[in-house]
C-alpha cells in the first residue's frame, strides 16, 4: 500500500514536471523577437545605409544592408543598449548599432504629418543644397528618420523659427501652442536672464514621396524667377506666386506676387512686405505693380478668383494671413485687375485703423514752413 502510494505521488509530480516544460516552451515561443506575436517592436533605419554584423565585436562579418527608411524587426536586445539584432523585409539578421535606428511613435509622427499635409498647397518649392536630415518637428535635437540628398526638389508648407538648442520637450510644447492657434513665436522662448538665444528657421517640407517633416532652412534654396529676385533690394523672397499671364509677341509671361522679409532667421512672421510684379508689353520689363511695407504676415496664401459684379466682373484674387497693430489676426482679400492691385473689405467689413504717420506729417509741415 505505502509503495503504491509514493508511485501515484511521483506520477502527479512528473505530470507537473512536463506542463510547466511545456508552459515554459510555448511563453519562450511567444516572448521570441523573431516571431510573429502582434507586440513585435520595430525599429527604422535613421542613416544612408548600415551593415548587419554578425557578432557584436571589432571583427565580424556582414550579414546584410539596410537603407534609410526600411523596417527592422527587433529580435534581441544587448543590455548596454548599444547594439541591436535585428531582421530585414528580406530575412537578413544581424547586430547593428542603435544609434542609426530610430523608434515606431517617431515613425508614427511622420506617418500623421504625411496625412496631414498630403493635400497641403506648396507655397514654394526649394532645392536641398546638401543631404539633410529630415525632423519629426522644427529643431536640431527633434527626432530625425529620412534623409534628403543633395539637389533634391522638395515643396514648402510652412515655416517656422526655433531656438538653436531647444529640447525636443520645449519643441513638443511650442508644436502644441502652434496647434491651439496661440503666439507661439513670441519672446517667451527667449531667456531674458541667460546667455542671448539663436533663432533658426525651419520649413515644413514634402519631397517627391510625399513624405513631410522639417529641415533646417538654411540647407534650402528657394527656387525664387531670376528676374524677380533681382528686385528684392537686400531681403530674402520666400515666396513668388504666378498670377497672371500676359502676351508679349510669341511668348508668354507670367505676374507675380513676391513675398519679403528681412534676411535673418528667427522673425517672428513670415514675411513683412508684399510687391505685385506686373509685364509691361511696351517696355518689355517688369514693374511694381503694388507694394505694400511694414507688415506682419504669416503662410499659407491662396489664390482664386472672384465675380464682383459690375464692370469688374470675375478678378483675379489673393488673401494673406496679417496682424494688426493690437495683434489682431485676419485675412486681408486682395484683388488684381492688371495692373492694378487693391484691397477688398467685404458688406460690412472694416478696415483696420490707418497707422500714424507723425514722421511724415513733421516733414511736410517743414516743408510748408520753408
């Protein structure tokens, strides 16, 4: 009796034995980085090209190539975080350094700004002068994924100006101002107690792939008519809208509305003047047709037509985003009836007060008095 009943205790434990082994199989199948659980981690290749490393050591042998912007399935990790081992769409595994991979939610970020923007209307189109890395937000310590090679043709979206050594926490924050629609350009990034703060500009840009993110603006030429720049007296265009066509003998030229600021980063607006380069058939040249100084102006601008009615009729448009005097945003309608360009105030719509011009009225009562 005592012998069958240690037997019927030995079977139970051999019987526990083998469920755990078996429970313990199928949680390592499950934990494995090379299988196909839905909470496989992936990272993405952050640099030109990287080679996979078959051992973590200063002599190894390449097991592959990766190229910026693939997909790498993490299949195991090295505990100082260094290095990597990771699997290709194409089944190549190897090691690789941490440093050139960046992680799903900045993919994801990119992935939002793509939707985002896909449809947006350039407001300009620039030339990379040099491969640029492209950022998940406007700052030189924001995460990077994509990079774009030299002479390289990439839309402009949208601009904006960051402090030189801003945190990607002081970045997320002011993109959050930027998306509440508050002055997100203002002073406040400025430490008035501290050493003097560098403003940079950046562009939201899009290349041929539609991928959208920031690049460092001062790696951009804008791609601005030669003989429309050739008018900007000492600013920076950042802006040149076709408007119009006009025939001049066999050929076709076209008006443009210039955008123009000072040429320095960090402004708090986009741009600060407006001119309207209109063709004159008889001359054969282009002369300023409109222009208007001492603005405050922010991207996007969008242009159309509209029916006024009368001997107007159908017109030629353009609105800007502007701020008044008291910091008051609107948009400002223009209309363009070549070669003349005027401002238009909707039934009811007022315009904003008229600067004053106390240094102009000194000089003309100078003038009276001599």
């Amino acid at each position: 009796m005592q012998f069958q009943v240690i037997r019927r205790v030995a079977g139970r434990a051999r019987g526990f034995v083998c469920a755990a082994a078996v429970m313990a199989g199928l949680l390592g199948a499950a934990g494995c980085g090379g299988g196909t659980s839905d909470r496989a981690e992936y990272l993405y290749v952050a640099v030109p090209d990287a080679s996979l490393r078959d051992h973590v050591s200063t002599i190894y042998n390449k097991t592959g190539l990766v190229h910026n912007g693939e997909r790498l399935q993490v299949l195991e990790r090295i505990q100082n975080r260094r290095f990597v081992r990771v699997r290709t769409p194409r089944g190549e595994e190897g090691w690789i350094q941490e440093r050139f991979l960046t992680d799903q939610p900045t993919f994801d970020q990119f992935q939002r700004l793509a939707d985002q923007y896909k449809t947006a209307p350039p407001q300009a189109t620039a030339t990379v002068e040099v491969q640029v890395k492209v950022h998940v937000l406007p700052g030189r310590k924001a995460g990077y994924l994509y990079l774009l090679n030299e002479k390289q043709k990439v839309d402009l979206l949208e601009r904006r100006a960051a402090a030189r050594n801003a945190t990607p926490a002081q970045l997320r924050d002011k993109d959050k101002d930027k998306d509440k629609d508050t002055d997100s350009d203002s002073d406040d990034d400025k430490d008035t107690a501290g050493p003097e703060v560098v403003m940079e500009d950046w562009w939201l840009v899009r290349d041929p792939q539609n991928r959208v993110g920031w690049v460092l603006g001062r790696a951009l030429y804008l791609d601005i008519p030669l003989e429309i720049a050739q008018y900007a007296e000492g600013s920076r265009v950042i802006g040149a809208f076709p408007l119009d066509q006009v025939q001049d003998g066999d050929k076709k030229v076209p008006e443009y509305l210039a955008l123009l600021t000072e040429n320095k980063d960090g402004l708090p607006y986009d741009f600060s003047q407006v001119r309207v380069y209109t063709w004159n058939t008889r001359k054969h040249r282009y002369e300023t047709a409109y222009r208007e100084k001492n603005m405050n102006a922010s991207l996007p601008v969008t242009l159309g037509k509209q029916d006024f009615g009368g001997r107007e009729g159908t017109l030629l448009t353009f609105k800007l985003h502007v701020k008044d005097d008291d910091g008051k945003a609107r948009e400002q309608m223009y209309k363009f009836n070549p070669p003349i360009v005027r401002k238009f105030y909707a039934p009811g719509e007022e315009p904003p007060p008229a600067k004053t011009k106390k240094k102009s009225a000194d000089t003309k009562r100078t003038r009276r008095r001599g």
